[in-house]
C-alpha cells in the first residue's frame, strides 16, 4: 500500500500562528467529475482538512483529468495553494498511460512555472477498488484528498517561513 514511510507533519500540528496564515490562504480545489462516489470521498477529504484551520478553498469543477491542468495553470495566477484531485482507471488501452503522464507533467509544470504550490491529489489506479481504498471514503485506508490539499499549505507555509 503507497503511504509507507509518509512524513507526519499534518496541519493539526501548525501553531497558532501558522493556522492563522493558512486560514488566510486563497486556495482552490479543482476537481475532475468521472468517477463520482471517488471524487465525492477525494473532495471531501480536502474539504474537511482545509475545514480544521479555517481555510474555505473554492471549488472548480471540470470535465475529466487531463482538463486539470489547464485549469490550475489559469487559477494558480489568484491563488496561493491549488488543488487537483482526478481518478483514472487503467483501461485495456494506452490511454491510461497518456493521461497520467500528461496530467502529471502539466501539474507539475504549473507548480514549477508559477511559483504556486499545487497538491496532487489524481489517483492511477488499476481498479475502482484500488481507488476507493485512497478515496478517505468509509473503509477506506488513505484519504488522499486530505493529503492533497495538506501537501501543498505546508509547503507554502514553509516558503513563507524561508522568506520566499
């Protein structure tokens, strides 16, 4: 199971003054719609960890994984944290391989390019199980939408702390 040897810094842990920076933060989610039930646990899990400082990110909803990129690349200019959160199921054809590659190259391009941290929270799957197990649904062993949006606060937080 991926997690092994996860850091275990987590927004509970900021100070006070630290939860009061993050609570200020303009953050984004922006999410693809295929797999609803995934995405539903993914968004929540984002939601209710920006809820435990006090940061409202904003939602933006778009038709499939390979859209997020454009769309982070076009909110990460107002923003100070951006989140994508997707689901792709490997298929019986490359398109799976195409997806992720070109979602994780365009993400981490924007992050790069813009300066604006950006937690990636798209999970590659083999099987909708495989998925629902990462969902932070009922059951569920990872929330990896709370890890999607934690990733990239503490990163901004740390930037911030640099001076950068």
């Amino acid at each position: 199971m991926s997690g092994h040897g996860a850091p275990q810094t987590t927004l509970s842990a900021l100070s006070e003054a630290d939860r009061a920076t993050a609570a200020g933060l303009r953050a984004v989610i922006v999410a693809a719609q295929w797999h609803t039930e995934i995405m539903d646990g993914l968004i929540a899990g984002a939601r209710a960890a920006a809820a435990e400082i006090g940061l409202e990110p904003a939602l933006v909803r778009v038709p499939g994984t390979v859209e997020l990129t454009v769309a982070a690349a076009r909110l990460a200019a107002d923003h100070d944290v951006v989140v994508v959160l997707g689901v792709v199921v490997r298929g019986g054809t490359p398109h799976f391989e195409y997806v992720c590659q070109s979602v994780t190259q365009g993400v981490t391009e924007v992050s790069v390019r813009t300066g604006v941290p950006v937690g990636f929270g798209v999970l590659t799957v083999d099987t909708e199980d495989q998925a629902r197990d990462r969902a932070g649904l009922p059951g569920s062993r990872e929330d990896k939408g709370r890890e999607a949006l934690e990733a990239p606060v503490l990163t901004e937080l740390a930037l911030r702390g640099a001076g950068a």
